[in-house]
C-alpha cells in the first residue's frame, strides 16, 4: 500500500512539473491537476481504496455557493436609452463557470483590470447576474458591454448600443479606460494588416478632383457659373496601393490618437483635365468679372470636404498657369473637421515653356481620407444589417408578406 501511494505521489508530481510549464491561468492548471490526480488514483488503487480517497478529495475542495456582499446595480447606455439591472455577489463556487472567461469568477482574471468590482459600501463583488439569469465575471461582462453591445452573450437579451464608461466606479475607471484604448489600437493594427489592397484601390478610383469657378453677385453674394465645373479622377498605379499599404501599418504602430498629416502621396491627374482648367482659366480672365476658383476632393463616401480656400481667378492664373509662372508652393487644401488650418492636401503645378502647359498633380494625405471612408462603410453596412435583420422579424411575424419584394424599386409608386 506504502509502494502504491509513493508511485503515486511520484507520478502526481510529475504531471505538476508539466502543467505548471503551461501558459493557462493558474485556476485552470489546479483544475487539471485535479482531474489528472483522480485519474490516476482511480488506475493505481483498488476500488475500495479509490473511495477512500476520492471522499477524501471531496472533503479537501468541498463547493462554497455562498454569496455574499450581494448589491443590485442599474447599468445604462451611453445615449441614455437603455438601462438592465444587475445583481452583483461575492462568490467562491468554483462549480460556476463564466460563459465569457470558462473558467470560475472567483478565480478568474483579466490583464490589467481589478479581480473585482467596487461596491457602495466599500465591498467588492466578482460576479453578476443580468435579468435573464445568466451569471458572468463581473470585469469580463463589463468589457463586453464597453466593446460590443449590452446584450446577453448567451441569450442575446438586451440592446445593441454600447455601455456608458460613467457606470464604471470612479476608483477602477482609469483601468477599464487604458483597456478600451489598448483593445482599440490593437483592432486598428489588425485592421490596417487585414487591409486588403482592392479596398485602398476602389477607394483609390473613386477620388475626384474637381474645380469650380464663382462669380460675385451685385449683393455680394457667391455664385456658381453655369457650365463652370470640371472634375476628374486621380491617376495612381500598383505602385500607390502598395506604398499606401505599407505606410498606413506604419503609422498604425506609431500613433493612433492624432491623424498623421505626414501621409503625403502624390498623383498624377490626365492631361485633358489640365487642358481643360486652363482653358476655363483663361476664358474667364478675359470676361474680365470679378470671379473666383475652389478646388474640391471628393468621393461618393466621403462626407467632409476637403477643399481649398477660394481664389481669385487672377491669382491662380498669374501664380500657376501664366506664362512665365514660377510658384511652387502649392495650393493647399483644407478640412476643418479633421486637420483644422493644417493642409490635407496640396495641388501642384507646373509650367511647361516648351509645350506652353502647366502640369497639375496632387498631394494628397489618402491615410485620413481611407480611415473616414472605413469608417462610412463599416456604418453602412451596419445599417444594412440592421434593416435586413428588422425585414426577417417582420416575415417571421407575417410569413405572408413578401417585404423584400415590397421594397424593391421595381415595385415603388411611381
């Protein structure tokens, strides 16, 4: 019996030896330990003797299901709309297990947010339970309702807005903040990675430039000539979508909380549009009527404007497309939402003496303008999945009505 209970004790020991070399979380480790102890004792030891110990094991980790400092808290959304109410307890069970972590709230843990969560009188709690009964780890369900929405991650009960960070207490705010910040420029690492290049190339073909000419009223007021607009799309290459790529990682990795207006790639526009605003230029100069030139960006996606500042129809002749024209600084474009008075991007030109022509190209800060067209697509699309998910609860409501058909332009009143 002595022999039997040495090996074992041998054999138990070298499993710890080895489980303890694992990178899980040192209440899973115990877990397994425990199994691959009474396992072993099972295979080694008679069946009385296995009974023996294993009632001894039971005696040694006997459930605790108390629950204590047991508080009810209400939890709302950032815009006000939805609110649940939560019970929170101290609990050692280690038979309950949090559907998010796997493992027991009493021994779980999450990198750099507190084991527990604060309570008014000056206690602390390390589960909760939301109405639908479901029981979670308190810091992995509130990083839940803080990244994703404030549903059930069982049941999907509750509301897909986000959680308002003020429900956090005061103490362990900062903690979840620093989270939330890290978790964020991780996803835009991982983003900028996944960034496949179709996506830089359809943003990429639908960016125009566009030029427009105004004329000043008798009342001061500026007007849009008729016929007056020219636009054209960029030029750009592999080349762009490669060297854009690579820079936007770059960036990722060195400062995600300010937009980085070092981003400069410069593009080429076709010939017939230079052509044709210098031809514009030249007709209106000779008009002789006070007028003035704004150029514009734009893109189907893009919701901010990005465009210079307007220019007197003089100015811009005698500086870029005149004969004998030197300027070289550019004409700077401007978006107060994003860069404040700080350029986003510039126009260049050139004058050719031996064609007689000026080159036009364009300095473009395409990292922001990529980030903000993401932006509009992931809302749209979120949108769209919200209409068509709104659609099939309809259906499943009124299986006779054909709502995808109703919607359909094919079927609109004209």
């Amino acid at each position: 019996m002595e022999q039997k209970l040495c090996k074992l004790k041998s054999h138990a020991i070298d499993h710890i030896r080895y489980y303890t070399g694992m990178t899980r979380p040192r209440s899973r480790r115990r877990h397994e330990l425990r199994e691959q102890v009474q396992q072993d004792i099972e295979f080694s030891q008679s069946p009385a003797e296995s009974h023996e110990i294993a009632d001894d094991a039971q005696e040694n980790f006997k459930v605790d299901n108390t629950q204590v400092n047991e508080s009810l808290q209400c939890w709302k959304s950032y815009d006000d709309e939805y609110t649940t109410t939560c019970k929170l307890y101290t609990t050692n069970d280690h038979t309950l297990l949090c559907p998010i972590m796997h493992e027991p709230p009493c021994s779980a843990q999450l990198e750099d947010i507190p084991e527990t969560w604060p309570l008014a009188d000056n206690t602390s709690a390390n589960t909760v339970r939301l109405e639908c009964t479901h029981t979670f780890f308190v810091p992995a369900l509130v990083l839940h309702f803080l990244v994703t929405d404030m549903r059930c991650p069982v049941c999907r009960t509750g509301a897909s807005c986000k959680m308002d960070i003020a429900c956090v207490p005061l103490c362990v705010r900062e903690s979840y903040l620093a989270k939330l910040k890290a978790l964020q420029q991780r996803t835009m690492q991982e983003d900028m990675i996944n960034m496949l290049p179709e996506h830089i190339a359809n943003v990429l073909s639908e960016l125009e430039l566009e030029m427009r000419i105004f004329t000043t009223s008798a009342q001061d007021t500026t007007v849009l000539i008729h016929n007056a607009t020219a636009k054209t799309r960029i030029v750009f290459d592999a080349g762009h979508v490669a060297d854009i790529q690579s820079r936007s990682l770059t960036a990722s990795n060195n400062n995600l909380d300010q937009p980085q207006f070092d981003m400069i790639t410069n593009f080429a526009v076709h010939r017939s549009f230079q052509r044709l605003i210098r031809s514009m230029l030249g007709r209106q100069l000779l008009q002789q009527t006070p007028s003035s030139v704004r150029f514009a960006l734009t893109h189907p996606l893009l919701p901010l404007a990005f465009k210079t500042n307007l220019l007197t129809v003089n100015e811009v002749w005698n500086l870029y497309f005149a004969q004998g024209a030197t300027s070289d600084m550019g004409i700077p474009f401007f978006c107060t939402n994003i860069g404040g008075t700080e350029p986003l991007a510039f126009l260049r030109c050139a004058l050719c003496s031996i064609a007689n022509t000026t080159s036009v190209t364009i300095d473009v800060n395409i990292h922001v303008i990529i980030n903000i067209i993401s932006y509009v697509s992931d809302v749209l699309e979120s949108i769209q999945a919200g209409v068509q998910q709104h659609l099939q609860l309809l259906e499943a409501d009124f299986p006779t009505l054909d709502y995808a058909n109703e919607l359909s332009p094919a079927n609109a009143d004209v």
